[in-house]
C-alpha cells in the first residue's frame, strides 16, 4: 500500500513533515479530505483548521489561510500561522 506524506511549512519555519492517513484542509469552497492516491490538485485555502491523523493520533492546527499542492501522494501546505 502506498504512503500518504504530508509537509506543513510556514514561511518561518517547518512545521510538521511526516507519513499520514489522511488530511482535512480549509478550502475556499470548504473543507476537503485528502487519502491516498488522491487526484492531483492545487488549491488556496482559507482560514481554518489543518486536521490529519497518523495511526490512532489526530492532530489539528490553526492557519490564516496559504497554498495546498497534492501530487503523487505527497501534501505540500504553506500556510500562514
């Protein structure tokens, strides 16, 4: 089974790089949930909540909006905290 991989940068910093199960992200049309072998796509997102969880863990952070590439099983966000 192929790996969901997400990186979460700010322009300061990185924040979050590791394998995932899945993503929630803030769309501009609303939230959308990324799995594995998801479409590609690249989108704005708007302020709101990063939500993902790896194995039994959830985690969530807050933007103020940013930039989501999804390509090949790879989640790029620069996002601003």
């Amino acid at each position: 089974m192929k790996e969901l991989h997400l990186v979460i940068a700010s322009p300061e910093r990185t924040i979050f790089e590791g394998k995932v199960d899945m993503a929630v992200l803030p769309g501009e049309l609303g939230e959308f949930q990324v799995l594995v072998n998801h479409a590609p796509l690249i989108s704005s997102l708007m302020a709101g909540e990063v939500k993902y969880t790896t194995g039994t863990e959830s985690q969530s952070l807050q933007i103020k909006g940013g930039f989501v590439e999804v390509r090949d099983n790879q989640i790029s966000v620069c996002a601003e905290l």
